[in-house]
C-alpha cells in the first residue's frame, strides 16, 4: 500500500512539478499565434524529457553520480567548464524568469507591484532552500501546482470546437498571420520549455538526495512516464485555452494575466483564484528548482560538497552559490526587465544548450561501469539517437531562426 | 574489462585517464571533496630510459588546482596544488574513496572558510533541514 501511495504521489508531483513559467508562457504565446498547430511538438519535447529523465535517474540511482559530476568525468575540464559556463547561466536566466513569475502571479492576486514581491519572493524560496527538507519541498509544491489543471477544465467549460481544434493540430502549417520561419522559432521554442535541461539535474541530483537504489527504479520510471506525458498534456490544455480564446480575437500575450485570461472566462472567479494559486505554487516550486540546479550544477562540477540532506554547514559553498544566484535573479529582475521576455530567451536558450548535458548522459547510460546490467537497450539506444540528432539540429537551428525572426517578433 | 590492455602484476588495472582523472573524490564519510585534476608520478626523469624493474609510481592526485595547467599547460608553483597522497585512497569505483576524514586535505580549505565565516553564522546553518 505505501508503495503504491509513493508512486501515486510522485507521479501527482511529476504532473505539478512539469508545468513551470517556460511551459505557462510559451504555451499561452503558440495557443495565441498558432492555435494547436503546434502541440506535436509538446508530444516531441514529452517524448524526449522522458528520455532524458529516465537516463539520468537510471544513472543516479545506480552509480549514486549525478548529472554533472559525470559531465566533469566523461568531457574533461575544457568542454566540461564551457557546458558548465553555458548551463549555470540558462538556469539562473530561468531562476530569474521564475521568481519573476512568482512576483507576476501575486501582482494578479494583490494588485501590489512586482518590483515589491520580488525580493520577498525570492527570500522565500531561499527560506525554503536553506530550512525544509527536499521531500516535504518536492510533494507540497507539486501538489499545489496541480491547481493548474483548471486549464483543462475551463477549455472544457469553454466549449470550443474540438473538431477545429483538431483540424489545427493535424494541419502543421503556420497561420496565415504568421510566417514559417517565425513557425519553426516557436517550435524550438516550445521543445525547449518542454526539455529544459534544469528539469534533467533537478531530478538526477534529486535521486541521489533521496538515495535511490535499484529497487527505487521502478517508481522513478513511473514518476517519469505517466507523470510527464500527464504534465505535457496540461501544457496542451494551456495552449488549448488560448488557441480557442485569444486566437480568434487576436490579442497576443505579453503579460501574465492573458495567459490566464481564458480560464476567468471558462471558469469564472473561483477558476481566476485557483488558477493563479496553480500558478504561484508552479513557479515557486520551478524557482526552487533552478535554484538548486545551479548549485547542484556548480557543485558537482567542482567536486563540492552538495546537497539537502546534509546541514547547509557541511555544504557551504553549495548554499553560498545559490544565495549568490537568487542575488543576481532578484538584481536583474530590478533593473525593471520583463519577466515574460526573460521566459522566452531563457527556453530558446535551453534548446540551444541542450545537447551539451544530453550527448554525455546517452554515453554513461551505456557505460557498465556506471550503470552495471541496467545499460541503455537497442531500443532505447535507437530512439535517444534519433532524439541526440533532433537536438542537435535544434540547437544549431536556434540562433539563425532568433535572428531572422527578431526573436519571433 | 575488455578494452584495457592486458596486464602481468596482480590486483586492479586502471586506466589513468579513463579512471582517475577527472573523477570525484569521497573522504572516509563519504562527503565529497572535490575533483582529481592532475596526477604526480615518481620515477620519470626526463632523458633517461624508463627501467622495467623500477616503473614508475603515482605518489600524490592533485585536486581542485591543476586544472588551468591542464587546459592551457605550464606548471603552477608547487606550493599551490592541494595534493592527496595515493596511499589514502582506499578504493577506485565510479568515485575515489578516501580512507580519512575530508577535513586532514588542505583542499577543502575554502570549504570550511564558507562555513565558518558565512553560512554557519546564517540563523540555522547548523540545523538540518526539516
């Protein structure tokens, strides 16, 4: 029975934890741009975090190594330092777009400007950080995030055509407004803010926090495949939302509060309170996330002592980098930048820095050494291969279409 | 392991590259102190043939200080590098256990400086999490 409830548990936190301000914004900018003519590649992105997921816990629970530790062994000090370069600074670019969301979605609740909630934000979630312990953390923030799934149920109150909807979603061509260039843009886009490389040390370096062994296997596979997907189709709920609300009236989302416009439409004020407590409690806990990413990231490389399950005396540089990060998100969300357009950088960019983390984790998951009789099969070898070239060709894609597109302007 | 060469002397083969550079390094409680950049060998003299009677030994892993001279060589003064003698190691896996505490290496100096001077001052720096 206890099994089966910490199964049913981490899959519910896997749903909530899934969804995060990447997932809420670029979701809610395709659904306004391009209706579902995007959401295969939500099921792409899916697909790979899974993956990807999969691998490097399988890693962690057996070898007790995470992600970067194993990024510093297998790519030496040079291209290891430049892939730790590249992903300290994407995850604090996200941490920032974070605690910025955090900041927006209580503005929505108060009325109160986000320039005052950001530092209390960010107070928080080193409060949390530096006192709670990481399972209490993990379950009660994924918890409060499945609050999100008011999105699928205000696009049912909604009511819109599911046969046009579907129309959209087969037809895999850009709208008329829009060209296929600034298509293809969102499209890496989208699979970045589905397969952000954080999500990948969060949950490998999460493994070792709570000391997965073979047997915790199992579980972690289920977290991974039925949470996601399930985490993937709210994404799809979202862009759902705002293909059949703000599509067709042509208003484009720049802020928060059009994101979560069509939910106060479908599901009225009750739906508004939930919805924005879904996501306080998504972006909050994404914030927490980032945030130990770059200190698990900085950590690992550097062969620090980490983790939560340990004082934050017997891990001082640890805490040290991640006071030194939420200084510099809460800085830079100062300086009066959007959070919105730090989100849209921060998941083209995650694209970008993708096969940097991805490339090396396929190469352990093949190693005995590291992962004994549990190594990659031929299938699994087969997909992430194919996975391992679409990444690629995101990445290097990325950077021409941003130009071309003045950032999907 | 297949792909190593084959070797006469008895006991465990290790490929330094492979295995020991660039690999975690664990003290005696398991509580890692940082990463293996260089190695220091004894025995090599350079101009002189090696002899197969007395092979070279490894007497020290570097840790956390070697790394510049790694990327960019050139040699660092001696007084820098936080050395660990190899007769501490006590066991080469997926990470090199150490057979003392962490605190005995000067590597992990800048460790206790942090906690000493910053995060055990922090209200509840010394408290576990709960």
């Amino acid at each position: 029975m206890k099994k089966y409830f910490a199964v049913a548990l981490g899959i519910l936190t896997a749903i909530g934890g899934f969804v995060d301000i990447g997932d809420l914004v670029t979701n809610a900018v395709v659904g306004s741009r391009f209706g579902m003519s995007l959401a295969w590649v939500v099921v792409v992105g899916v697909v790979g975090i899974c993956l990807f997921a999969q691998m490097s816990g399988r890693v962690a629970a057996i070898s007790g190594r995470a992600t970067f530790e194993i990024i510093r062994e297998r790519l030496g000090p040079r291209a290891g330092a430049a892939n730790l370069g590249a992903s300290v600074l994407i995850t604090v670019m996200t941490l920032t777009a974070e605690v910025g969301g955090v900041a927006l979605a209580l503005q929505l609740a108060s009325g109160v400007q986000p320039l005052l909630w950001i530092p209390l934000a960010a107070f928080a979630v080193w409060l949390v950080i530096w006192r709670v312990k990481f399972s209490v953390m993990e379950n009660v923030a994924g918890l409060l995030g499945l609050a999100l799934v008011v999105f699928g149920v205000s696009l049912f109150l909604l009511g819109p055509d599911w046969g046009d909807l579907k129309t959209q979603a087969l037809q895999q061509t850009s709208h008329p407004r829009e060209t296929p260039l600034t298509y293809w843009y969102y499209a890496i886009a989208l699979f970045g803010a589905a397969m952000t490389p954080y999500e990948v040390f969060f949950f490998s370096s999460g493994g070792v926090e709570e000391k997965w062994t073979e047997e915790d296997l199992v579980t972690s596979r289920a977290n991974v495949l039925v949470g996601f997907p399930l985490g993937g189709l709210l994404s799809l709920c979202i862009a759902g939302c705002a293909a059949t609300v703000l599509l067709p009236r042509g208003i484009d989302v720049d802020a928060l509060s059009q994101t979560v416009f069509p939910v106060a439409m479908g599901a009225g004020q009750l739906g508004l309170a939930v919805v924005i407590l879904g996501v306080v409690a998504a972006t909050f806990g994404a914030a927490l996330e980032t945030g130990l990413s770059a200190g698990y990231a900085l950590a690992q490389f550097n062969g620090w002592s980490w983790g939560k399950f340990r004082r934050p005396a017997e891990a001082a540089r640890f805490h040290l980098t991640m006071i030194i990060c939420l200084v510099v998100a809460v800085l830079v969300l100062l300086t009066g930048v959007d959070p919105i357009l730090v989100t849209e950088y921060s998941v083209v960019f995650s694209a970008i820095a993708l096969p940097l983390t991805y490339l090396p984790i396929l190469v352990v998951a093949n190693d005995p050494q590291y992962v004994g009789e549990h190594v990659n099969g031929r299938l699994m070898n087969a997909v992430s291969t194919v996975y391992l070239a679409l990444i690629l060709v995101a990445a290097i894609a990325a950077i021409p279409l941003m130009i071309l597109t003045k950032a999907g302007a | 392991m297949p792909d190593l060469p084959q070797h006469e002397s008895p006991g465990q083969v290790l490929d330094v590259e492979l295995h020991i550079l660039d690999r975690q390094v664990l003290d005696r409680d398991d509580v890692p102190i940082g990463h293996v950049d260089n190695i220091e060998v004894d025995g090599i003299e350079p101009g002189r043939e090696l002899d197969p009677a007395s092979p070279p030994v490894v007497t020290n892993l570097v840790l956390n200080s070697g790394i510049l001279p790694r990327m960019f060589g050139g040699r660092p003064p001696a007084s820098r590098l936080h050395r660990v003698p190899w007769s501490a190691v006590r066991n080469v896996g997926t990470a090199i256990e150490l057979g003392e505490p962490g605190a005995s290496f000067d590597v992990t100096w800048s460790e206790r400086w942090v906690r000493d001077h910053v995060i055990a001052r922090i209200p509840g720096g010394r408290h576990a999490p709960e």
